[in-house]
C-alpha cells in the first residue's frame, strides 16, 4: 500500500500553528487599547455554546459554498477536458475564455441580483462564476499538456474516445483538478463572505457584519473565526480526498 | 500476413511539411521476427505507428491478413518507448486494461493478466504502481499488457533503450523465449545494431530523412544457442554498421 503524506506538515505541526495564533490574539487583546478585544477563550466558548446562531448561518454558508464547487466542478471538469483535446473548438472558444477570466466577478453582483433576485441562487452564482474559471483554465491547461505516448498508449490498447477520457485524461488532469480546488475554497470563501454581506439575513458573512454593526465584537470575532474553520474544513477535505484518489502522483516525489 | 505496399507518410505541421517516409515496400510472413534500423529521425517510429494504425499513411497501402490496421483490432500490438504504461493505475490495471476497453469482464480480465504475469515473473507487482518499479519491471508489464490480447503482430519501438546491459540481455532473452512460444510477427524498431542481429530474422535498413527502406538482410543465424559468440553474428554487425554510416552519409 502506498504511504500518504500531508502536505503542509503534519497534524503537530497544524496544531502548534492554531496555538501560536490563538497566542498571538490573545497577546493583542493585551496590547490593544481603546476597543475591547475579545479574549481567545470568549470566542472559542462562543464557538461551541449550544443553540447560538452561528452553527445555523455556517451551514447555510457552508452548504452555498460547497453547491457553488459542486456545479463549477461538474461543468469545468468535462469543459476543460473538451478544450483542452480539441484546438479548434478552443481557438473559437478560448479568446472569450481569456477575456472574460480576469474579469473580477464580484462587479456583477448588483447585475446578478437584478437577474436572479436576493435569494440563494444569485449568491452561488456569483461564487460558481469565480471558482468556474479557475477550475476551467487549469484543467485546459492540463488536457493540453497530455504527452502524445498516453494517446498513442489508450490507442493501441483498442481505447475508444470514452476509453481515453475515462481511463486516460481524467485521470491525468485529476492532480491539477485537486489544486485547483485547493486554491477555489479560498477565493470561494472570499466571496461567499462579499455575496453574503448584502440584501441577506443568512450566512456567515451576514453574522459578521451585523455583529459588527451592533457593537458585538465576540460574535464577530467567532463568526471570523467559524468563517476561518469553514474554508479549513473544507481544505482538509480535499487535500485528503486528493491523498487518497491521486496517491500516485506522489510517488516520484522527492522529499 | 503483413504487407507494405509504395508506402510514404508526410508530416504536415503549420506552415512545415515534412517528408518522412518514402516508398517503403516488405512484406512479413506469419512468425517472421524482423528489425528495423536507421539513423535518428528517419522515419522508424513512424512506420511503426502506420503498422499499429495509429496514423494512415498519405500514400500506399498497409494489411495484415487483408485487413488495414486500424480495423485489426486486437490482432496488432504496440509497445511504446516509454513503455506507455498509466502510473494512474497499478500493474494489474493498466495489464487488463486493454481487455477493459474491449468488455471483457473484470473477473475474465483479471484470469487472464494474472496468467501473463505469472509467465513473465511479475504476479509479486500486481498491487505496485509504475512509478515504483524497475526499468527491467516496467518492461516486463508493458510487453505483459501488449501480450495479454493475444495479438498476432507485435510491434515494438526501442522498448530496450532505457535498460541496463544485462537487465537488456535478460529482456532479449524473454523476447526471444516469447516469439518462440507464439507465431507472432515481430517488428522491432531499434538504434543497437546488435539487439537487431540478436532479435530479428530480417533486419531492414532505413536511409535517413525521408526513410527509405534501402535493404533488407537475412540472418537465419538469429535464436540458435550461443548465436552471440559466433563468427556470423560478428560479421553481419559490421557489415551493418558499415551499411549503417554508408546509408547516413547517403
């Protein structure tokens, strides 16, 4: 069996990086004057204190994030596949691709809202139209880098075009895909919090700015906070989805 | 039956057009072991991917046994110089593989493999990936994946190149041993002149850039016990040499 490895150090290594934190706000509270901080112990009693509003919007938050990875996966994945292999489609398809990727689609969301109303849809929307491209460009740019002896390989083995997508290029691409995703629960979480700071009553990003407009800087800090644990969950998640599927790629790694 | 007839093949790339093959002409019989050798860039590997029907020549004809390859299905098989195995998949995958793409069931599938593997000495690597085994090892799996179709044309392009010396000798014999077992055509694309004389009954020669089949050399000396130590073999390495550096030049 193969070993996996963590990336990003090990699970002391994490720990000792939440306590240095924790130690460091809690050095702030210390040194901060003017504006009561609150303290590492009061936003982690926050944290778990049962029946309190956090866990209801960070499901909410949680859920739009993870239907927003969901639809730009399912939709990037096959796209970027399909590009990738075929240069005639991308050479018409590719230019729009390039104009429309650095575009920051947080401008949309006044546009968005007029389209699809204040509800849910418009927030995982906007998060699915940034994560998309992300997810779209790296895996072009990995089914364009396939070298010519794996399509030759599947040929010769009498792989068809379904044979070569599912046992070949899929495959191939997946590595690419994990990173990508890695780097999408980021930006996801970025502008789930901007999506959700406006014409809403839901979510984290709603929490943490009504905390902050009513002078409830705990509730604040641990809705950061949750914000901060949801995108690490996540994170873990697919880095140990991605030890597990792709162990291979790993092997020629040198440590 | 293998038969080449007025082959060319041109490669076109943007505004470039090369000629890389001209005017090839051989035909092999059933359990026929050929080689096929010539300098860099002259065309081998390509005529290699034309008999596997990997590509369609732009002029002549290409059948075994009256059919063109592309429709020969199983009957043909390639082993390419990187082995062309999927580190995404262990041994035992990427050997039945091939019987997956063409519905075989798994269970057939894994009969099958496990047999071939047991006949090659690698059964103790089904759970491996490629990226932990040997040159030697991956070599035995490729030729492994290519014979578990049973196929009737064996198409090798220098599957010995990244090899020892002796894990290479070793991999000769194999070869050897397999084309004895089975009535197989072999086409061997190699740049060892030796390896050619070691493995092919027929050696062709190729001029360089556009490949030109410039002879064909009989060695009826190939397979016999201890062919390596004897005067024949010495003799046709150098005169293939010097046909080697003649058709260079040329």
């Amino acid at each position: 069996m193969l070993k996996q490895r963590r990336s990003l150090g090990g699970f002391s290594g994490k720990l000792l990086a939440a306590l240095v934190i924790v130690g460091l706000w809690q050095l702030l509270t210390l040194i901060v004057s003017g504006i009561e901080l609150p303290s590492a112990r009061e936003i982690v009693s926050l944290l778990f204190e049962p029946g309190n509003a956090l866990w209801f919007h960070g499901l909410i938050s949680a859920r739009r994030i993870l239907v927003s990875l969901g639809i730009a996966l399912v939709l990037a994945v096959p796209l970027g596949m399909y590009l990738g292999r075929n240069l005639e489609v991308d050479r018409v398809v590719g230019p729009f691709i390039y104009l429309t990727y650095p575009v920051p689609k947080l401008v949309f969301l006044p546009l968005v809202f007029v389209l699809l109303g204040l509800g849910d849809s418009s927030r995982v929307l906007l998060i699915t139209m940034t994560v998309f491209f992300q997810i779209l460009v790296t895996t072009r740019d990995a089914a364009r880098s396939l070298p010519l002896e794996a399509v030759y390989s599947i040929r010769s083995l009498g792989g068809g075009r379904l044979a070569f997508y599912r046992h070949v290029l899929f495959p191939y691409c997946l590595p690419k895909v994990f990173t990508a995703l890695r780097i999408s629960v980021g930006t996801a979480s970025s502008v789930l919090f901007f999506a959700e700071s406006f014409a809403t009553s839901t979510g984290l990003g709603y929490l943490i700015m009504d905390s902050w407009g009513q002078f409830d800087y705990a509730l604040m800090m641990a809705a950061i906070v949750a914000m901060s644990l949801l995108g690490l969950v996540l994170y873990s998640v697919i880095e140990v989805l991605e030890a597990r599927i792709c162990a291979w790629s790993r092997l020629g790694e040198v440590r | 039956m293998l038969e080449v007839s007025d082959v060319a093949y041109r490669y076109n790339q943007r505004q470039r057009s090369v000629l890389a093959l001209e005017k090839v002409n051989f035909t092999a019989a059933p359990g026929e072991s050929w080689a096929i050798i010539g300098p860099s860039g002259c065309g081998k590997s390509t005529l290699l991917y034309l008999l596997a029907g990997l590509m369609e020549p732009t002029q002549g004809k290409i059948s075994f046994n009256g059919r063109p390859p592309a429709d020969c299905d199983h009957e043909i098989a390639l082993i390419l110089q990187g082995y062309g195995l999927f580190p995404w998949k262990t041994v035992l995958a990427n050997v039945t593989l091939g019987l997956r793409v063409r519905k075989v069931p798994l269970k057939e599938a894994k009969l099958l493999a496990e047999e071939i593997m047991v006949e090659l000495g690698i059964e103790d690597l089904a759970d491996a990936y490629p990226a932990q085994l040997s040159g030697g090892q991956k070599q035995r799996v490729a030729i492994a994946r290519s014979l578990v179709l049973n196929p009737r044309l064996l198409l090798m392009d220098e599957p010995f190149s990244a090899l020892d010396a002796l894990t290479r000798e070793k991999m000769q014999e194999l070869l050897l041993k397999i084309w004895n077992q089975r009535s197989l055509v072999t086409m061997l694309v190699t740049h060892n002149i030796e390896e050619a004389v070691i493995l092919g009954r027929k050696i062709m020669i190729f001029s360089s850039l556009p490949g030109r089949l410039v002879e064909v050399v009989d060695n009826p000396g190939m397979g016999s016990t201890g062919y390596r130590s004897t005067t024949e073999y010495l003799q046709l390495t150098t005169y293939l040499r010097r046909r080697l550096e003649e058709s260079k030049s040329a």
